[in-house]
C-alpha cells in the first residue's frame, strides 16, 4: 500500500487586525473549495479556535455503502462497505496511507462531517438511503487540505501552515512575503489576494507596506554584520 509524506511550513502572525469570518470571505473568493471551521471550549476561552482550509490534495468518503479515496497523486479507489470492511477501516486505512511530520502537524489533519445518517455504518437501524438529488451528500467526507490557517483567538494570533513534499514541491500560491538566496543574491517580492471588493490604490499600498518590511530587515541585518546598532 503506497504512503503519501508531507512535512509542514508554518509561520505565525498577529491576528488582531483579522477574524476568522472576514479573512474566510477573502480566501473563499480567491479559492472556492475552502472551508470555515470553528471550535470552542466551553470550559476555557484559551482553547477557542478558527480553522481555515483551502486546496484539498485527498479525501475519503462514505455514500450508498461506497468508500471512495481520493489520493494526493489523483489516484481514486471504490469499495463497497460490509461486514469485513467497515467505516472504521475506511478511515483508518485512509489516514494509514498519509504521513505528516513536522511542527503543526496536528493541524494537518481531516477536516469535513459524519452526517446524521452515518449511524446506519455504526448501529444497528434501519435508515432509507436517500438517493434524492438535493439530499445526496455522502454520508460522510473528510479532506486532506494543503494549507490552513488557524485562528487562536485568545493569543489574537493566525498560524499558516503549509505542506513540502518530501520531493521537494512546493506550491506558493499562497505565498504573501518570501525571501529567496539564489547563488548568493537574496530575491524578495510580496504579493497580495484581489477580490471583486478590492480597491487598486489599497491593495498596492498593502504590497508596498509589506516590501517595507522586508526591505528593513535587509537593511536591519547589513548594520548587524557591520557592526552598527541601531534604536
């Protein structure tokens, strides 16, 4: 059975400026296969968080007694439930084939929903298979997503994690800042998310603000290696 290995980028940014709701509506526009998850803990504010997913990478679901994978490298697998392959195989053996390692990786997980009709896999009743169209989501699904950002409101601050494959891939459609070393040069560029909404004069002056950043920092560590201190 082949295995599919990711190890995670993160970085951490101050998210007060930023909710979970509008920051969704932006990543949405720009990639309509996103998704908004919230939690909360009722028994203390400091472990409330705000899951934002987008480009799903693999998936598995359960619908009219069928398991069907969706694997990272296009692969799609069926197979019928019974009582030697059950719902708890299904997900097992689908999370048996994904290997995530590195900082964050506990957020890398499934994201999606069992539906109430999914005790059909676990208990004994009797419950009609809907074949309407308007009703017909998979009893369950849950996604394998590339990147996430995670809202922990009591820290008022945004975790982006990401995957690289252990070949090396990565993609930075989601990239903001970057620094590149290139045969002893540093590249930088930002970018930024345009939205129906947007307007030209603030979303270039949002870029130019983050270059700013980069461009003090560059000049930050020449005074460090120099010998310069600076207030």
């Amino acid at each position: 059975m082949k295995t599919y290995a990711f190890h995670t980028i993160h970085t951490t940014i101050a998210g007060d400026l930023h909710t979970p709701v509008e920051t969704y509506l932006k990543v949405r526009d720009l990639f309509p296969e996103s998704v908004l998850l919230e939690s909360s803990d009722y028994h203390g504010s400091e472990d409330n968080r705000s899951f934002i997913c987008r480009d799903p990478i693999a998936s598995v679901s359960i619908s009219h007694g069928m398991a069907t994978y969706v694997l990272p490298d296009g692969t799609r697998e069926e197979k019928p439930l019974d009582s030697q392959f059950t719902a708890e195989d299904v997900l097992r053996g689908f999370i048996g084939r994904l290997d995530v390692t590195g900082d964050y990786a506990r957020y890398c997980g499934l994201y999606g929903y069992t539906a109430y009709d999914a005790v059909r896999h676990f208990e004994p009743v009797d419950i009609p298979d809907c074949r309407e169209a308007k009703n017909d989501a998979p009893d369950m699904l849950y996604t394998l997503f590339r990147y996430v950002i995670v809202f922990r409101d009591y820290r008022s601050e945004m975790t982006l994690v990401g995957f690289i494959g252990l070949d090396g891939t990565l993609n930075q459609a989601i990239t903001i800042r970057t620094f590149v070393s290139r045969n002893h040069e540093l590249w930088f560029q930002a970018g930024g998310g345009i939205v129906a909404a947007s307007q030209e004069e603030n979303e270039l002056q949002e870029i130019n603000n983050k270059l700013g950043a980069l461009r003090n920092a560059i000049l930050m560590a020449e005074q460090m290696s120099s010998g310069e201190k600076t207030l």
